[in-house]
C-alpha cells in the first residue's frame, strides 16, 4: 500500500470515530445522507394517528339535501320573478298521449296551440291543446311539398290531341305523278308524312292521361310539412267544435274572421262530409273564400291555398292517428304503383254511362 492509500484510510477512521462520539451508534464507512431524516419524529405524526371528529359526519348522508332539492325545483318552476305562482289553463294535455313519440330525443319539444270557440266574434282562449312533434314540429322539406302540389294539378289531366297517320288521312290514293322521268322525287301519295297536308310520322296518340302516383313517403312528408308550417306562421287554428258556431248568418262568420285575423280565405276541416255543423255550411255557402273540406280530402294544395286552417279537437286526433299509422306501418312503405291494379276499376266507372259507343278512356 502507499503513502496515500495509508493517508486516506487513516482519514476514514477518523470520520468514523468523530460519528460514532457524535451519535452515540457505531456509523458505516459512508453513512447515508438521508438516515438522519428518516430517524428524526415528524413533528405531525401525532395529528395524523387521532381521529377526525368530523369523518362520520361527511361520510354520512344529509337527510335534508333531497328534500331541499325538490323544495327548490318546485320553488323554480311555479314561482317567477313577482313571487305569483303562475296558471295557465289546460285542456287535454294531461290526459291526452300522444303515440309514438321520441322521448329519447332531450331536444323533443311538443308543440302547443291555443283552443279557441265560435260561439262570439272575440276570440276567447279556452286552453292549450297539445300536437304530436312528429306531425306539427317536422323538418320542413320545401322540395317535397313543391313535388306534392306539382302532382296534384298534373295528375289529372287529360290530352285529348290525336294526329292521324298517313292511313288514317282521308284521300292520297293515287300516284301524284309517274316514278320515272318527271325529274322530280319519288312519291307514293299526297299523304305522307313530308307533304304538307300529309299525315303525321310519329305524333301525339290521344287521348292520354297523365295520372302518375307519387310515392307515399313524398306525400306523407309533404302533408306534414303543411301542417308544420301553418303551425309555425300561427295560420292554424284548434275549435272545441264546429257545432259551437252562434249565428248560421255569413255577417257573423266573417266579422269573426275579420276580428280575429284569419285573412281572406279559410279552409274548415270536419270529420266528414255529411255530419258537418248546420249552421256552418249555411254560413260557408254565401262566402266564396271560405271552404269546408272532410279530413279524407286534406292535401297539401288545399293547406297552401288558403290561409288560414281550422281544425276541431277530434279532427286533430283522427288526423295523427291515420297519419302516424302510415308512418309506423310494417311492409314495404315506398310501394310501385300498378296501373293494372286499378284499370279495371276506372274501366267499371263508366258502366252506368249512357253513352256505350265512347267508353272512358284509360
């Protein structure tokens, strides 16, 4: 060993007594820097190892907290700013259901109109009438409903246009001039199609129909689509009933349009056509812009012509009940139409004609 290797280890047994004087232990050759941390006493061990007085009262529930949360909620909804517990009258909307609704959506918001009566010029709410979201509260497809008025006033015309052929023309039965040396083209008749007074190659063959059905989804979403819309713009009016009508008088009817809003033309809409209120088709019959129509008859033409709807309570309730059955039905629901299927049945319309030389033309 040399000279240093002596000084050092000279120097290490001396650190080592100086430890051991110090702290009264035997020390190693290279004590750890953190042993005397670690033997010290934390000064807050004794507040850690007693119990916290307040540890069962937060595990503990509050007897309190639902009680005061309904309280509140309550308090939120039936008090506004004044402190005066709102009312607002009703009718139907707590025992009407409505089928067929969404209640997964948080978005779903039911529409609501107010129900009025006709027995005095002045409108009178009466109470709130709740609509099915699905009918009244859809997206409005502009394009669907444009399709279904489209439809409606073509697809009852009739082209009655026939241009005869060069064999149903009368007369052209001789050559006009011979084949060979006149230096003119060859000719066969003065009916053929290139001549002037000649019949015709390939014209209209009437008389047609241009009767085509339209899908039933386009015009499902196009009746609903009225109807959201009349709703929306506040042109749809909910009556308790139609029998409610004071005066069978057209002046009274009208004063009540007029003081109520309803514009020039109205469209009614009952039931059917043969229970329909007395004194309103007495009244309808002296008004030209005021139509009564049955609920198998509404369309979307009919909606976009007048303005104003008018609707009864039972009317609405039929109306959602056919229309969310075809909605909601099994089976195919874009069905192909078949002329076949109904020909014998426009064929069979024309049986008690007396006319039987020109039967209907299909």
């Amino acid at each position: 060993m040399t000279r240093d290797g002596e000084r050092r280890k000279s120097r290490s047994k001396k650190r080592s007594k100086k430890a051991q004087h110090r702290h009264g232990r035997p020390t190693a050759a290279h004590p750890d820097p953190t042993a005397a941390m670690i033997v010290q006493p934390d000064p807050t061990a004794g507040m850690l190892v007693q119990p916290d007085p307040t540890a069962g009262m937060l595990v503990q529930p509050d007897p309190t907290t639902g009680m005061r949360a309904q309280s509140a909620k309550g308090d939120a909804q039936t008090s506004g700013a004044t402190g005066i517990t709102p009312t607002r009258p009703k009718i139907g909307s707590e025992l009407r259901e409505l089928w067929r609704m969404d209640k997964r959506n948080p978005f779903l918001e039911i529409p609501e109109a107010w129900v009025t009566s006709l027995d005095e010029v002045e409108q009178r709410n009466d109470g709130i009438f709740q609509l099915h979201p699905d009918i009244f509260r859809v997206r409005p497809r502009i394009d669907l409903l444009q399709q279904n008025i489209t439809w409606q006033e073509t697809y009852r015309n009739l082209t009655l246009t026939k241009m005869l052929t060069r064999a149903e023309m009368p007369g052209g039965g001789r050559k006009p001039w011979p084949q060979k040396k006149q230096g003119r083209h060859h000719a066969g008749s003065i009916r053929s199609p290139h001549f002037i007074r000649g019949g015709f190659a390939h014209g209209v063959r009437g008389p047609c129909t241009k009767f085509f059905m339209l899908p039933e989804p386009t015009r499902l979403h196009g009746l609903r689509t009225a109807l959201t819309i009349k709703h929306v713009q506040d042109d749809l009016v909910i009556v308790d009933d139609f029998e409610t009508l004071a005066s069978p008088d057209p002046q009274f009817l009208q004063d009540l349009a007029d003081a109520r809003n309803w514009g020039y033309s109205v469209l009614f809409v009952d039931l059917s056509a043969d229970k329909v209120a007395i004194n309103l088709t007495e009244a309808i019959n002296q008004i030209p812009s005021f139509n009564v129509l049955p609920l198998y008859g509404l369309n979307c033409y009919s909606i976009v012509k007048h303005h104003t709807l008018v609707l009864s309570k039972r009317v609405v309730e039929a109306l959602e009940r056919r229309i969310l059955e075809h909605l909601h039905k099994a089976g195919a629901h874009n069905k192909q139409y078949r002329y076949m299927d109904y020909k014998q049945k426009i064929l069979a319309e024309g049986e008690h004609e007396e006319d039987a030389i020109y039967p209907p033309f299909v």
